[in-house]
C-alpha cells in the first residue's frame, strides 16, 4: 500500500529535490540567502534555475510561469514554454537564472487604483526563494512578488513579505533585551479553511451560485443546523471520498493538510493545515482553494468558498492561527510553567494587546468584503468590533500586575471522568472562546474575522506591522535602561502599557448584544460595513505605520482603498442584475404559471362542487398580491441600481448600493422566499435550499 511519505512533496522542488539536484555549494549558499535574506547572486540563480527545469521536465513539464497573487483576491499565471529555436529548425530546452528571478506580466489589465494607466502595461515579477516551486500540470510554477514599472507594489505577496522582514528585526531586538541572540524569526500561520460542498448538477441550474457564488433567493430548509447533528458527524461517503482525493493532490504539493471534518452547518466542511511560515502558509492556502475547487469537479460536485452562500445557516470562515518562533523552535507565545516570572513572554503579550488595541480599525479593514458583510455579527461569527480574549488566568495576571497585586499561581487542574478505567487529564489553564475575534489559544492567537475566500495575506500583514511598531517602541525604551534598573523599568512598562490598552481585553460573550454596549463605553471601533471600514486603510495613523517599516507608500494604500470600492460596487452589481434576471425570467413566470394553474382549477371545481373554496381563493389571492409585489419590487431595483452605475466615485457609488440597493434586494428575496413555501414544486424553477444542502 501507498504510504504518504512515499509521494509527499513529490510536485515541490522543496529542500530534498534541491540537495539532489543542486552542488553542495550552490545548495549552501541558496539555504543561507533565504535565511538571511541576502541578495541572490546570478550565478546562484542560473544553477538553480537549470536544476529547477531538469527537475521540471522529469515531472512532465513543458511551460513555466511566474504564480503571483495580484489584487483580484485570486493567483494569476502567464505560461511560457521551455523552448528555444536552434538555427536548424529544431529546438532545446532552456531556462535561465533570469528567467527565473523575473518575469514582465502585463500590468495594466489588473487592478491598481489609479497607479497605472491603461497605456503603462509593463510590470515585473520576481521570483521569492523562500517559497518553493512546484509543477501542476504540466507548469513549473514559480512563487513571485509582483510590481509595476514604477516599484509600485500591486499584489498581496510584497508587503507580507516585508512586514515579515520589520517584525524579525524589532523581535530580535526584544529578545537582546533577555541576553537571546537569535539569527531569525519565524512568523507561523495555520489556516482553518471552511467552505460547502454541493452537487454539480443542481449547482448549475442556479444563475446566482453560478455568478456570484452564494444564494439571492431561497427559503429555509426544514432542517437546518438547530440540530447541530452534522457538526463531527459521520462524512457521508461522496464526501469522504473528495477529502481523501483533496487530501491526497495536497500532500503532493507539500501542504500539511491535518484535519478534515463536517462543520456546523449542512453540507459544510472545514480543512486546517499545519502551521507554517507565513508567506508559504498563505501560498498553500492558495493551492487549497484551488484544488478543493478542481477535485470537487472530479466528484460532480462543487466547492463554494463564499462567505454566505446560504441564509440561515453558518457561513464560512477562515480562521488565522498565527505565532512567531524563533530559529531554535521556541514560541515567544508560550506562558511555560509560571506565566507571572516569565518576563520576556509578559512583555512580548503586552506589546501585541497594544498593537491590536492600536490597529484594532486595520486588522477590521483587512477582512472587510462585501462577501464577509453578511457573516461578520451574524451569531455565527464575530461581530465586527475587534476584541481580545487572554482567558482567565493571564487575564488575571495582568489585571494584578497592573494594580500591584500579588499573583497566585494558577497550578494545572485534573479533570476525571468518574470511571476508574478511564485516565485523568491536566485542564488547560484557560477555556476556548469560539466568539472572540482574536483569542489567546495556549501558545498562539487565532484570528476569527477572516472571511473563507480571502487571501491570508492583507491581514498577516497588518498583524506583523502593528506588532513590529509595538516591539520597536518597547525596545527603545527598555535598551536605554541600565542593568540595574532594568527589571523596574521592565514592569512599570507592562503595567503602564496593560492599562492603556486593557480595553480591548474582553472574555466574554462576543454575540451579545451586551458587548456591543460595552464595546461602544470602551471608544473600541464598531465599523458595522466593509463600506466603512475600507476607507481606514489611508487613514493618518495607518498610513504612518506602514510608512515607518517600508510596507506601502501612500500613495499604494489610496489605490488599494479604491481597489476596494470598486470591487465591492462591482461585486454587488452583479448580484442585483442576476436577482433581477431570476425573478424576471424564472420566479415571476414561474408563480404566474401557477397561479392560473390553481384559478383554472379552482374554476372547474366550482362547477361541480357546492363548496364556497373560500382557502383556495385566499390562497390565489395570496399568491397573486404576492407576484404582483414582486413586479413592483424589481422595477424598484433596477431604477435604484441604475441610479448607482452612474454614479462615477467608487466610494459614493459603494455607499448608494449599501443604502440604497441592498435593502431592495433583502425585499425582493422575502417576497420570493414567501412564494417559494406555496408555489407547488413542479412549478418553483430553481434548486430549493433542501436540494442544495441534503443532495451530497
């Protein structure tokens, strides 16, 4: 039997397919570059690059192709061919270390907002060693950043890449202050990837799941999740069967995928992988959603990655495990036995409460979408005010430091069954708060907000940046100290610092409408919209921070808040023309159908019959006030939608659709939603909600 270790990574010219393939030196001197992030010798990258296609064509590849993550929210790839004309008509196979090392896409045909013209088509691609290559199909493709002519950065790569760079260099600084030397640190992610699984054939008889990927219309199942009887529950075999494939295509991609199970919701499942570095961590959760997407097809079924494809059931998430290590393995995140004399771990808490509680408005905006909109402050989710949960007992801890308590030692708990067989276990010294949007899980944070078809990118970013300027301030202040004064100045910091920002501390529950109250009295951000929440991306103190460590100009914060806009209005467009073009051409014509189908009976009935028929009257009556309401409900839409495309600015435009066309949208779908429970199945034109959930 095939075991896993046989074929993992076997698509990756990973760290084994280069000691093979590479000499020693060229080997050794790659390694140290991407460790210490040195500038990459041509030389190096011509040998790399010849190695890289021997290593290609043996996986039966033909073409190569820069793999970059523009600002569309999906990867993009130009495939160019291994050949070269030779002057006898034949060919060879060639590829250089400059090829390698950069590639020219043209930029003007994604977005920049604002930063190209249309007439600036040249960008670059560069190739970033630290993520490795890898063949899918028969494409050798190459992890980039991506750039225009000008240096303007115009992908999610760059910046993660650099914010990475400003949080290594301010922790080592911290750690200097602890007599640590460390020669790099690594920023780990591990992504919980949610999302639904339908079959293809009913997914194709939908216009809105084709073009928008979630449901505009569609009335409750008669189950739904209230049982919670599919959360864990038992994988249907068509389901195992995608998971074992998917499964399968990751691990010879090198993805660490670890944990398959079926989620709260009806015909939802989540796969987590293991941490890794960010940057590689957010490239496989690319390769995740694509091949969950591709292997779907392969079952006859399909992958929805939307954030809410169906109403009154959970959406879909993708939870941010996030932490930092350092080159020997130790999580700066890990209290260790006695949390309270664990100094360095205190200072290192502090400073990333300060950097949420400072950029709590950032971390909102980095998973703001028009998709996340319908998710975030649902009950399902968290609400769309940053908080924190510590659990109790670092909670407590910081709460007594700050007042000058003394701390009792919290020991580890046995918790027993009550059966003798049955072995006692050590409780973990705090609980999980699954409400929490950013919650302190033992030895890492998980960020709860991050909608399931975004890029991990934007908010590692934003995550690193702010805590890097937390760590520099912290250590500008305590590497002046002297020796002796240290350990005062060390926690009259963590005492001043915890008080200033022990605001966004909150352990409670997220989804009450208690916290929201609270939330306000504690001056946290309540940005309720992805509408509101854009525009703080070029907002004084944002813009300065990402200034201060070389993230962004300004001027490539201002694009991306246009970006943003425009997406968004653009996104909502097309979910109000496709609602407008179902109830125009199916919901209408179809309850029409209906209706004289029951007036016509009814008719005949009355013919025959003495009865008065007074029900089935009210219930014609019903459906025709209803269709006729319907009517009056699209011409609305469509007069308000047409309002907003001619409105230039992205950002009014935005605010128009939010206010204006979505409520008209919410209306259309209640009246349809009411039609669907009385229209008779034969009739209704479209997938009903208990198809699409209870098919797979």
């Amino acid at each position: 039997m095939e075991k896993v270790t046989d074929y993992f990574g076997e698509r990756v010219f990973g760290d084994n397919a280069m000691r093979d393939s590479l000499p020693k030196d060229v080997y050794r001197t790659l390694k140290n570059t991407i460790r210490e992030g040195k500038d990459l010798d041509i030389d190096i990258a011509n040998s790399v690059a010849h190695a890289m296609k021997e290593w290609a064509l043996s996986k039966g590849a033909t073409h190569y192709t820069h793999w970059f993550q523009p600002l569309t929210g999906i990867t993009a790839e130009k495939h160019d061919s291994f050949i070269s004309p030779t002057k006898d008509g034949n060919v060879i196979l060639t590829f250089s270390g400059k090829e390698l090392i950069k590639g020219e896409p043209d930029a003007s045909s994604f977005p920049s907002g604002g930063i190209r013209s249309t007439f600036e088509a040249r960008g670059y691609t560069g190739w970033d060693p630290t993520s490795y290559a890898f063949v899918k199909d028969s494409t050798l493709c190459i992890p980039t950043v991506f750039v225009s002519y000008g240096g303007e950065v115009l992908d999610k790569k760059t910046p993660l890449l650099r914010s990475m760079e400003a949080i290594s260099k301010q922790t080592k600084r911290i750690l200097a202050l602890f007599g640590k030397d460390s020669k790099y640190i690594d920023i780990t992610v591990g992504p919980e990837q949610e999302y639904f699984l339908i079959d293809r054939n009913l997914f194709n008889k939908r216009k809105d799941l084709i073009y928008t990927g979630r449901t505009l219309i569609g009335a409750r199942a008669p189950k739904g999740q209230e049982l919670d009887d599919h959360y864990f529950g038992n994988l249907r075999p068509r389901v195992s069967a995608f998971m074992t494939d998917l499964d399968k295509e990751l691990w010879k991609y090198g993805v660490y995928a670890k944990t398959k199970h079926n989620e709260v919701a009806p015909a939802q499942h989540e796969l987590a992988t293991v941490f890794t570095t960010a940057n590689i961590s957010s490239d496989h959760n690319h390769i995740v959603m694509e091949f969950m997407k591709k292997v779907a097809e392969k079952h006859g079924l399909v992958c929805l990655l939307h954030e809410k494809p169906f109403a009154g059931v959970n959406g879909s998430g993708k939870h941010n495990n996030w932490s930092i290590s350092t080159d020997e393995g130790v999580n700066l995140l890990e209290p260790g036995l006695n949390p309270r004399d664990n100094k360095q771990f205190l200072l290192v808490m502090v400073a990333i409460i300060k950097a949420i509680d400072d950029y709590q408005d950032l971390l909102r905006a980095t998973v703001a979408s028009a998709g996340n909109d319908h998710r975030l402050g649902a009950n399902e989710a968290p609400p769309a005010i940053v908080s924190m949960f510590l659990g109790t007992q670092i909670s407590s801890l910081l709460e007594d430091i700050a007042e000058g308590r003394g701390t009792l030692e919290i020991e580890g708990e046995k918790l027993r069954f009550g059966v003798h067989v049955l072995p006692s276990l050590i409780k973990d010294s705090t609980d999980r708060n699954r409400t929490s949007p950013f919650a302190f899980t033992g030895n890492k944070f998980e960020f709860r907000m991050l909608g399931s078809n975004e890029s991990l990118s934007s908010t590692n970013t934003a995550i690193n940046t702010a805590i890097a300027k937390s760590f520099k301030e912290f250590a500008d202040e305590l590497e002046v100290c002297t020796e002796k004064a240290f350990d005062k100045c060390l926690e009259d910091l963590i005492k001043r610092e915890y008080l200033a920002h022990r605001r966004i501390v909150f352990n409670g529950n997220n989804y009450s409408d208690e916290w929201l109250v609270e939330a306000k009295k504690r001056g946290l951000y309540h940005l309720h919209s992805s509408v509101d929440a854009f525009k703080v991306f070029s907002d004084k103190k944002n813009v300065e921070l990402f200034q201060q460590f070389k993230i962004f100009k300004e001027s490539e914060l201002v694009s991306r808040v246009e970006i943003l806009y425009d997406i968004y209005a653009k996104k909502i467009n097309i979910e109000a023309l496709t609602l407008i073009d179902m109830l125009n051409e199916q919901i209408y014509p179809a309850c029409n159908n209906y209706l004289f189908k029951l007036a016509e009976g009814a008719e005949k009935l009355q013919k025959v019959s003495k009865v008065a028929f007074t029900k089935t009257q009210a219930r014609i009556d019903e459906i025709a006030t209803l269709n006729d309401e319907l009517l009056g409900s699209i011409e609305a839409l469509g007069a308000e939608l047409s309002n907003a495309m001619d409105i230039e600015d992205s950002q009014e435009k935005s605010i128009y659709l939010l206010n204006k066309v979505l409520p008209l949208m919410d209306e259309c779908r209640i009246i349809s939603d009411k039609l669907e429970l009385i229209v008779d199945s034969e009739y209704w034109p479209i997938p009903t909600y208990g198809e699409l959930l209870y098919s797979v």
